[in-house]
C-alpha cells in the first residue's frame, strides 16, 4: 500500500517534467527571414526586399508568410519571390512569383505590401530545405535583375 502511495506521487511529480523535455508532437517551428537584393544598375537600377516567417509545420509542410517589396526609381522591375522545395530523395518543386510587388514605386513608407500566405505541402515527400529568393524582374523583357537567395533546413527532417 506504501509502494503504490510512493509509486502514485513519483508518477505525479515525474509527469510536468517529461512534458518540459519533450516537444509536443504538432508543435510548428518558425524562423524569420530577411532577403533583399543589391542595388542594381542600368537598367535595373532597384532593388527586390521580402522579408517574414517560414514555419515548418512537420515533414512535409512549411508556410511563408510576410512582405515584399519594391524599392525603385521607376525601373519597370517588380519584386518576386521564387522557391525551391528540395525533397530528402532527390528532386524538387519550384514555383516563381509565388508573391511579388510590380506595382512599381509606389509604396514610399517602406513596409512593403503582405502577400498571401505560400504553402508548400508535397506529403507524402519529405523537405530536406527551402531555397528561398526574392527576384528583380521586368515581365515585359523577362530581365532578370539582381537576387537575393538563402536556403532553410526543415528541423523535422536535419
């Protein structure tokens, strides 16, 4: 009787300590990101900056969120975002313009403009990492300007 007492009040004591240690199954992951090209010359004399949130959800699953934009004298270049999902197995899936800003100059403030949330979901492929990059490019020419890229590792999956 003095053993289940003892064996009772271990167990209640030990439980709020395994639930500190260990991560809950659904928990999401976030990391900021900050991309923004260099200034350009002639004819692209602007500049592309997306700046947010990735947030791995699991394996197979991350979500971009945040701002773009494009900072210019009037080049005909907009902003865009391109990606590039890398699977664990080789190959990948790619997507330009996922968001951009080709308004052209007219956001003087400097916050940009939120773009709709990307989700990139490819189960039942795991995501090794996301190869994200914000793009100046002129639709009109397909020119492309300057990039900015970096590469994010899925926590669930390094």
């Amino acid at each position: 009787m003095l053993s289940r007492r003892i064996w009772a009040g271990l167990t209640v004591l030990a439980l709020p300590l395994t639930l500190l240690v260990a991560p809950a199954a659904n928990a999401s992951v976030a990391r900021s990101f900050d991309l923004r090209s260099e200034w350009g010359s002639e004819p692209h004399n602007g500049q592309a900056h997306a700046w947010g949130t990735l947030t791995w959800h699991n394996t197979t699953k991350v979500v971009v969120t945040g701002r773009i934009n494009d900072i210019c004298p009037g080049d005909n270049y907009g902003a865009y975002i391109e990606y590039r999902a890398y699977y664990m197995n080789g190959g990948y899936a790619t997507e330009f313009g996922a968001a951009y800003d080709a308004g052209g100059c007219r956001d003087e403030g400097g916050d940009g403009k939120a773009f709709e949330p990307i989700e990139i979901a490819v189960s039942p492929r795991w995501i090794k990492y996301l190869h994200l990059c914000v793009v100046e490019f002129d639709r009109q020419t397909q020119d492309y300007g300057n990039t900015d890229c970096e590469n994010y590792y899925n926590p669930y999956t390094s």
